[in-house]
C-alpha cells in the first residue's frame, strides 16, 4: 500500500459496531422450540411457528426480554418502557415467513455506554440503540449439486442488535470493544457467547475524515466473529479508505465482506441494491409496555460486570495482561474474586496464578469450553492447597503439581501432596544436616559463594533441594546455607 | 330447534350425533348445485360422530358445522379457495375448531369464499362462484359467502366465518341469517389463514342471534397462542335481558343518506321504528370520519396482506411451479400462477403504499385516520348504547354485475369497514326483503360490549317476528 504513516495520520477513523448477541434463552422468541441448536439435526427445532404455517402467529418469549433488561443495565442504562415490533420485508429460503420481525422505530434499548479498557486506561463508547429480533434460518449450497438445503433450527432464535455510536477510532479500539461488548454481555448472563458458534457476531462501520468533527463517507463489513478478525477488517478498511481519497476518488457507501484467507474486504455491491424492506407495524405482537415490578425482577441479581473485577482485583498486584486473561474466563474470574472474599487477596493472588497457568488449554479466544478448570477444583480445596504453601508445608513448584492433580483426584490436597512425597521439609535441624553434607561436597562452590559470588548460591541450594528430594523449603536452605557459611 | 336444544337431545341420547353428520352430508349433496362448499370432510366427520355418541358431551354435542376454507382443520385440506394452497394439509387446527371440537361439534365440510377472503362475492374463489340461496343468479355475499349460504340452506345449523371489513356482516345481509363479528381480539386467530391481521375476526353465522351467542360462548377468550386475544365476559353471551328499552341508540347519518337503496332505506327506517316502539330513545348520529373509513381501510388491508402473503412462496408448502430454473424464478412463477387477479392486486397496493418515499404518504397517514375513527366510535359510544344503520346500500347483487371492476365490488363494503379499522363488535340482523332478497340490519356496539348488542340483536329478532 503505498499510503505513507505520515499520510495516514492526517485522518481520523471512525468506527461504529453492531454486535448481534444470540441470548440464552430456553426457547426461540416466537415458538415454544429448543433454542439450542447444538448438535441437533438439521430442521428438527423447529415448529409451525419457525416453518410459517398458514394461520401461525408469533408469542413473544418473556425471558427474552428479561435479558433485554439485564442488557439494558450492563450497557448503564435503563430499558425503554415502550417499545414494539415491526416486520422488515425480503425473500429468502431462510426467511420462512418472507419477513423478519424486528425493531424499528421504538427498541427497546435506547442510550447507554461501554466503558471500555485499553493499554492505558479506558475509553467511551455510546450505544445507539438496541433492538430485539428473530435470527433466519441457515442455508447450505452442496457442491455440484443443483439444489440448495435449508436449516430451520436457528429461524427465530432470539437476537439482541446493540448499535455502537462511532465512537471507537482505532483498530486496537475496535477490537477491544468487540471484546468488552462480548465480555459484557456474557458475564450479565444475555449469551453464551461462543463465538465459533456465532452467538456474537459484529458489523463494523467504517469511515475516514480528515476534519475530526465530520464523519466521512462510510462502509460496512458484515458478519465479523472474533476480535482479531474485527481488528484486521478495520485496519484494512481503513487504508483502503485513505488510498482511495489519496487518489481523489471517493469512499462509496456500501456493504462489504471480509475475506480471511485473502485479510481483504470486497465489495457486495449489486447484490442488495435498493433494498426496500417495507417495514410495517407488527400486528400479531402488542406493543410492550413494561411494567416497574418486571424490569426490577428481571434486572435483581445482576451479576458483576468485567470492570467491576478488574477494580477488585487490582488489590491483588497480578499484571494487567494477565488480568485481562483471567476476566476472559467469567468461571475463573468469578473464582477468584470469591476467593478473595472469603480468604483474603493473599490466597486470591495465588489461586489466580494457578488458573491463569492452567488456562492454556483455554488459549483460544472466545471459545466457551465445557469444564473450565475454576468449576473442576472446588474453591475451598484451592484455599486449602494454598493455605499449605502459606504454612511453607509445600513449595510454590510443588503446589502447582498438586493442583494440576486435583482435576481429576479428588483427595484434599494435603493426601495429594503426601502421596507424591512432595511435603515440604522445614524442620531447621533436617536442613542443616543436608547443608553440611553438601557444603562438605562441594568446597569450591563453598569458597565462591564466600568470595561474594552470590551467583554460586543458587548452585548450592539446588543441591540441598536435590538431596533432599525437593522437600525442603529453599528459603530456608539459603538462609541456613549463609549462616555456615557465616555470611 | 336452537343449537342447545339439538346438543342437549344428543346429549339425552334422543338424538344420534351420527344421524345429524349424515342429514348434513345428505344436504351438501342436494345442495350442490349452489357451490357453497369446497370439500367436505366426511370421513372425519362420521368418525367424530361415532365417538360423539359413544359417550355425549359438550354444549355442542353432535352439532355439525361448516367452516370456512380459510380455517385449518384436520380431515381434508385447506385452501383458503386459493389455487396457491390447493394441495395444503394442514398440520395443526385453527384454535376456534379445537374450541369446538371439546365442546362436541363436528365440521363436516369446508365452504367457498373469496381467494383468501378477498371479496364481497366469492366471485374470486379459484373454485367456483356461490350462488345465493334466495336467488341463483345473485351473488351470497361475501368473503365468507359459502358459510352464509350453507346456513340459509339449512344444511347446518351454524358456520364459520372471518369478517375483515366486513366478510361475515355482507353475506349474512344477503342470505338472510344472523352474521356475529366480536370485539376484535375476542376470538382467536391462530389457525386461521391472516388476510388483515389488525381487523381479521373470527366469527359466527347461524339462523338465530342465540345460536351465534352460543357459538361464540365456546369460541372466545384468551389464546396463548394469539397474542391479540382478549379475555371474555364472566357473563354468558346468550344474553336473555331485554337490552333495547331504556337504551340510547344512535343513528348513524353518514350511513343514512345518499347511495341507499331505498327498499333497504324503508326496510331500515321500519327497524329503528320498532327499537323506539319497545322503548329506545333513539338520535341521529353523526360521525364525520366514517366515510374515510373505505379509503383507509383499502391502504391498511392490502399492506398487511402483502405482508401475510410473503410466506406463500412456492419453497415449503403448496403450490410450487416446478419448471422454474432457479430460486427467483420459483418465487415469481409459483406466485404468478398460484395467486389470483385480487390477491396480485393486494400485494401490489400493499407494496407500493409500504414502500420508502410512499409509507408517510399512505400508510402512516391511514393510521391516523384510523385513530380518528376509533375515537369517533368511542365518542359515540359515550352518549349511546348501540349505533344501527344498515349492513350494505343494496341487496344482493346479480353475479358479474360487479366482477369487472374492483372498485364497485370495493363499495359492498362501505357501511362494515368501520368497525374493523375501530375493532367495534357488529353484527347483521334479518331485518327485511325487497323482492324476496334479505336484507340485514346492523347494530354496532362498544369495545368489548358483545354482551350488551348479542342481548339488542336477540331482542330485536323478537320484534321483528
């Protein structure tokens, strides 16, 4: 790209992003059909409702909009008391009904924002509007076959659309929006979130301008589902966008798509030209009008959101990338902070180490896995086995080994540790007779230490711990090792 | 012989649920030649019968019915009179037939209607026209001009029908017998193929104003399965009060003047003698937004059923046009050849007036003329007890007389409209003949006072005896 830094600096990028949250409820927003079309073969979720059967009628799901209250005050806002359902019109095989239901003019979130962190400190994000609709169905196209097929499962799951003001002017800002979007709305209980299933997807909103209080012409790619690839479709586009006007030509408003193999938007002009979705009043549905005592049920119990951890644990002095780590991780991040509660931050910082150590088989990003670490181990056998190395009865190297057993052993840690004779030694008496013997051994070394080279030190305590099986405290084996040697 | 005093003989075991199915099927045999029904449903119907029998009950017990072909019900198909659906079974049964069905009735056939109930005539059913049973050169009315006819044949003692703007009030003027349209929301929709979903009713056509009250009893109430349904009265519709004397009945003017035949003006003005004789008070009425009443109702329909039609598609269910080549070809051909001239015509308006540059233009203002007309009827409401005029500015008309040109056939509907755009319950009342053509009455009553006016029409059908 022949755009140079110094070009690219002259303009400002503004990015808005819809995310589209599938929530958890038990049924579909219009039928009394499973919602979770995991593993269940195609077409058998499905109703005269989702097929739209003559004379069908939809029924609102109320836990949906339960969850649009909880949305509603994860995003600092309140939900919109009135709100209504309007029908948006097209044709497709995966659209039974020959139009979705959905919100248009009265959401029923309006307002709110996200505060959102970044390397140093955090920025604001608005969100424009929420509205509450029907997911489509999903077609598939077998090759060299002269025929479509179509899944009806996921007709009608229920969607939560939250429109982001463009108030994110950065790839590294786009991508963690994304990923505090998600965040957000998977720790207040809307979504499951697994992102490889597409239950948060994102339509990130581009444009560029060089006077900072004027938005320029913008596009949209589609269909985004994780924070790299948002953040690699926002960067291109956004140089995409500077080449074309460094050209003097001009941005042209369209959709476009993402494609990973070539890191390239393309163009989808053509294919929805002019699209006219008619939208209409949704006459089946009655306008909701929510009363207090709902909207004050519903919101009760809301959980903590990812800021309010990480303000709790910045008390435990853990790095902040490992910090972000951790709140990936709603079951072990929930995990430490009742450990924190409940036996103090000195145990929290500990515990978070173990976890944290352990989420490497939790590496990839947005993927909810069946049996995070945090809900395998119960908190009061973490507490115990951290409890131990606080009493110096087991090092820190060897309580990471028990604690990768008690995944699947479920002894106390204490029968654990014992058992692979990893109890530390701390018997002062035990350990000088093992440094006597190894400063007897090795004289040398003796002598350098002596001469001030602190370095061999560490050679002698390793030998200490060696003879001794690696059960002795090596604290306490340098201390000791010093004072006969009369440092 | 009333519905009830049919169940109960049934019930006592006087009576054989089996024998009345068989009179029925019988009489849609001689009958036939009207073209009333589509199909009928016997097999069903004598197995329904049977069980019946086995063990009567029900407030309906053995009564048999016709429904109309746009009610999805089990033993045949339904095919709203539409070649579209022409192949159509349907999976599940529309809730006022399960409703019924608990209570002991049987539905032995389907009747004719306008495609999709889009009509005053069932001149545009894909099948055939209904001829009038008072006249077989006429028209029955219509959308739901086959249960109207089928009631005044006599082959059962009440019908199902649904009335948009007016689909159950028109026919039952025409054929002679008491058509029922409740408070919108009183019956549920659900199974019931949508033409308009803000004004489409589920409603009742019978010989007698108590046979509809019962009807209606069994029918209404909330629908978890119809998010629009409303709760019914605690107290029982077949309302035995005198509702007329004492009461403040208003005569609605705009429905008075010009247009009016004047042996169904006579016919009227002899109606609203009789309610003043037994003790109404009675006033002229005016409410100036009704005659818009046409023109909103002809942009909100056809929007709404453009909408409702969407899912007719060719791609899961009926009709599909099998040489297409690719998707957009199967769309267009299947809904070229499987929709009718009217229901194209719908879809057309329905479109335009939903399309960007034109909703503010027609749709959104249509909605406040609708506002209006609803808080002109609840004015009204607030100094009268019931509004009357009549159903429809003529009698039945000759067939074809009105086929060629839609607005004409459009204009049936003028006096009926108004209380689908309100949702007001309405109901037509044999009232009188012109030459051996009935003519009904229209008794009009406020939101949810289906009580109050089945109680009026029940009295009037005494004075009128």
């Amino acid at each position: 790209m022949a755009v140079s830094e110094a070009v690219r600096k002259q303009y400002v990028p503004s990015i808005g992003i819809e995310t589209h949250v599938q929530l958890n409820t038990n049924t579909k927003l219009f039928s009394a059909v499973g919602n979770d079309a995991r593993g269940a073969l195609p077409n058998s979720l499905i109703s005269h409702i989702d097929t739209a059967m003559p004379g069908a009628l939809p029924v609102l799901n109320r836990a949906a909009i339960g969850l649009c209250v909880r949305a509603a005050l994860a995003l600092n806002t309140q939900p919109q008391k009135f709100s209504r359902f309007e029908r948006k019109h097209y044709f497709y095989p995966d659209l039974p009904k020959g139009y979705q239901i959905t919100q248009y003019e009265a959401p029923i979130i309006i307002g709110g924002y996200l505060d959102v962190p970044e390397q140093h400190g955090s920025f604001k994000v608005g969100i424009e509007r929420a509205n509450l609709e029907e997911d489509a169905g999903k077609n598939t196209h077998p090759e060299n076959a002269d025929y479509s097929l179509v899944d009806l499962n996921r007709a009608g799951t229920p969607l939560l659309e939250v429109v982001s003001q463009p108030d994110i002017h950065s790839p590294a800002q786009a991508k963690a929006f994304a990923r505090e979007m998600w965040l957000t709305m998977k720790y207040s209980g809307v979504t499951d979130g697994d992102l490889y299933l597409g239950q948060v997807r994102f339509d990130v909103n581009i444009s560029v301008s060089k006077d900072s209080g004027k938005l320029g012409t913008r596009s949209e790619i589609k269909n985004l589902n994780s924070f790299r690839i948002v953040e690699n479709a926002v960067a291109y586009e956004i140089g995409r966008q500077i080449e074309l006007l460094e050209k003097g030509q001009k941005v042209v408003q369209e959709t476009r798509g993402w494609d990973e193999a070539k890191q390239k938007s393309l163009s989808q002009r053509g294919k929805e030209e002019a699209q006219d979705y008619r939208y209409m009043p949704e006459p089946d549905i009655p306008p909701l009008d929510l009363e207090d005592e709902f909207i004050k049920e519903a919101g009760k119990d809301s959980p903590k959101l990812p800021n309010d951890y990480r303000e709790s644990f910045k008390e435990l002095g853990i790095d902040p990338k490992n910090i972000e780590d951790i709140v990936s991780v709603q079951d072990m991040t929930e995990a430490v902070q009742d450990i924190k509660t409940k036996a103090g931050p000195a145990h929290a910082r500990r515990i978070a180490f173990w976890l944290h150590w352990k989420t490497g088989i939790y590496e990839e990003e947005g993927r909810v896995k069946p049996a995070p670490v945090a809900t395998l181990i119960s908190l009061d056998r973490m507490i115990k086995l951290s409890q131990m190395v606080e009493d110096k009865r087991l090092s820190s190297t060897a309580a990471k080994d028990v604690f990768y057993e008690m995944i699947n052993d479920k002894r106390e840690p204490q029968e654990i540790a014992e058992s692979k004779n990893l109890i530390q030694v701390s018997d002062e008496g035990e350990i000088e007779k093992i440094v006597s013997e190894v400063l007897s051994q090795n004289a040398k070394a003796a002598e350098d230490v002596k001469k001030g080279e602190l370095k061999a030190i560490g050679f002698l305590v390793g030998q200490v711990m060696a003879k001794s099986q690696g059960k002795a405290n090596p604290q306490l084996a340098q201390d000791i090792i010093k004072k006969q040697l009369g440092l | 012989m009333s519905i009830a005093e049919l169940a109960s003989q049934v019930k006592s075991g006087q009576r054989k649920a089996a024998d009345l199915v068989d009179e029925s099927l019988k009489a849609l045999e001689n009958k036939k030649e009207y073209d009333f029904f589509i199909s009928d449903v016997a097999d069903r119907a004598r197995s329904r019968a049977a069980e019946v029998d086995m063990q009567p009950f029900g407030r309906l017990a053995g009564v048999p019915f016709i429904a109309k072909d746009n009610f999805l019900t089990f033993g045949g198909k339904t095919t709203a009179a539409s070649n579209i659906l022409r192949p159509f079974d349907a999976p599940y049964q529309a809730t006022a037939i399960e409703r019924l069905e608990a209570e002991g009735a049987i539905c032995v056939a389907k009747a004719n209607l306008d495609a999709f109930a889009h009509g005053s005539s069932t001149e545009n059913s894909d099948w055939f026209t209904t001829k009038n049973p008072h006249d077989k050169s006429r028209v029955p009315g219509g959308s739901s001009g086959g249960s109207a006819a089928a009631v005044a044949l006599g082959v059962v003692p009440f019908a199902l029908g649904t009335d948009t703007g007016g689909s159950i009030r028109l026919p039952a003027s025409f054929c002679g017998v008491v058509g029922y349209k409740p408070t919108y929301g009183l019956v549920s929709r659900s199974g019931v193929i949508a033409m308009a979903s803000s004004t489409d009713v589920v409603g009742p056509l019978a010989k007698s104003v108590e046979d509809a009250a019962l009807v209606l009893e069994v029918m209404s109430g909330r629908d978890e399965l119809d998010s629009t349904t409303i709760d019914r009265d605690e107290a029982p519709y077949i309302n035995l009060e005198n509702e007329i004397k004492g009461k403040k009945i208003g005569v609605v003017q705009e429905y008075m003047s010009k247009g009016l035949e004047p042996d169904v003006k006579k016919i009227i003005d002899e109606s609203i003698e009789k309610f003043r004789q037994a003790g109404a008070a009675i006033e002229e009425s005016s409410m100036p937004s009704l005659p818009l009443a046409l023109a909103v109702y002809y942009i909100v329909c056809p929007a709404e059923v453009s909408s409702n039609l969407s899912r007719y598609d060719g791609q899961r269910y009926g009709f599909s046009a099998t040489e297409a080549k690719d998707l957009d070809e199967s769309y267009e051909l299947s809904r070229e050849q499987g929709f009718g001239a009217e229901a194209k015509r719908r879809i057309m308006i329905g479109t335009h007036v939903l399309s960007s540059g034109y909703y503010d233009a027609y749709y959104k203002k249509a909605q406040i003329v609708r506002t209006k007309i609803i808080n002109e009827f609840e004015r009204a409401f607030e100094k009268y007890d019931f509004l009357v005029g009549p159903v429809t500015p003529n009698v039945a008309f000759k067939i074809g007389e009105r086929s060629s040109d839609p607005l004409q056939m459009y204009l049936s509907d003028i006096m009926t409209v108004a209380a689908n755009m309100s949702g007001n319950p309405a109901i037509s009342v044999p009232a009188g003949t012109s030459d051996g053509l009935p003519v009904g009455l229209q008794i009009i009553g406020p939101m949810r006072g289906d009580r109050g006016l089945l109680g009026a029409a029940r009295a009037f059908e005494g004075l009128n005896r």
